[in-house]
C-alpha cells in the first residue's frame, strides 16, 4: 500500500512540474525581455534650406547695383499751338490802295472789276449800305460806276391810249454787274468781311454809330 501511494504521489509532482514549466514557457514566449524588444527608432527630420527660393527672397538676398553710367538728360520740346497771324491793316484814308491790290483775288472776271470805284471805297459801301438799309438808294455813294446807258421805255398806242412797255434793251446794261457778282466767291467775300471790320466800323463811327 504504501508503494502504491509513493508512486501516486510522484506521478502527481511529474503532472503538476510538466504544467508549471509549461505556464512559464508561454510566459517567456508571449512577454519576451528587454533585450529581446524590437527597438523603434524614429527619423530625425533636419530642416533644409531649399536651392531654389522664392522671388522675393532672392530680391532681399541680391545686392543693390547702382549704375554709374551717366544719364543723358533730354529736355522735352514743348510745342506751342499756332496762333493765326492777324493782318496788319491800314488806316481808313490809306485803305484804297490796300483793297485794289486785294480785289483781283475774289473774282476769276477779273476785266469786270473796271466797273468798282477804287476812291474812298469802304467809306463808299458802308454811306450807300447804310441808305439802302433806310429805303433810300444813294446813287452819288454807290461803290460801282453807273450803267453806260439809260432806262428806256417802249410807247405804244393801245386801244387809244398811250400804254409804256419795258425794254428788253435796258435790261442788258445790267448784265455785267450781275456777271462781277455771280464770279465773286462768296467765302473769301465774308471773310473779307470780318478782316476788314475793324475800318468798317470806323467808317460807320464817322456816320455817328
């Protein structure tokens, strides 16, 4: 009995020794030692200038280059509008000569200008314009020479009665004029106008305007 006992007694030790270094051996190989760690080592990341910088840096970093070469100054022309000349004009008792000189310059009939007085001409034209205004045609002041001929009239007897018919005839002694006037260019004519105003309105001052 007691050998029975003995050999129960051991193979329990044997039992419980097998399961005890079993329980250490799955400790050991499920927590491992220090030694057996696996060491994380972590990159150390150095911040690096980059090559190519931005174009703002570059501008700071450069260094100033001051030119020496000297600069040529140019003065800038200053172009002043052209003024119109006004023309310089006689005086009222010297202005005849001044406007014959003129008068070949306003008419391509240039034969017909035999018919304008060249005496006292614009004291002429502003008497007779200034009559002509009131109704009244002052003949003796007219800037033109008078017709060669004469107004005439045709009599004739009608029914009885003495009866006055307009000659044809009479009518041509004006063509001439109307010819000198028809030539005359009109543009240069008023800017005649405007030229001569100033001795125009001396003219007029004499009359008492």
């Amino acid at each position: 009995m007691e050998n029975t006992q003995t050999t129960t007694s051991t193979s329990w030790i044997i039992i419980i020794g097998i399961i005890a270094v079993t329980i250490i051996g799955a400790v050991i190989w499920l927590y491992p030692s220090q030694d057996d760690k696996k060491v994380i080592v972590e990159p150390i990341i150095e911040e690096v200038t980059p090559l190519i910088q931005e174009p703002e840096a570059i501008e700071r970093t450069l260094p100033e280059v001051v030119d020496s070469t000297p600069v040529a100054v140019v003065e800038e022309e200053v172009i002043e509008p052209i003024k119109p000349i006004k023309p310089v004009l006689p005086s009222l008792n010297e202005s005849d000569s001044w406007l014959q000189e003129k008068l070949p310059s306003i008419t391509w009939r240039k034969e017909l200008l035999k018919l304008v007085i060249d005496e006292d001409m614009i004291r002429r034209l502003v008497v007779f314009t200034d009559n002509f205004a009131q109704g009244v045609i002052a003949y003796e002041h007219s800037p033109l020479i008078k017709p060669g001929s004469s107004f005439s009239a045709i009599e004739t007897n009608k029914d009885g009665e003495l009866v006055l018919l307009w000659d044809e005839t009479s009518s041509r002694r004006f063509s001439l004029y109307v010819d000198l006037l028809r030539s005359v260019d009109s543009d240069t004519l008023v800017s005649w106008y405007f030229e001569l105003k100033p001795l125009i309105d001396q003219a007029y001052q004499v009359l008492g305007y």
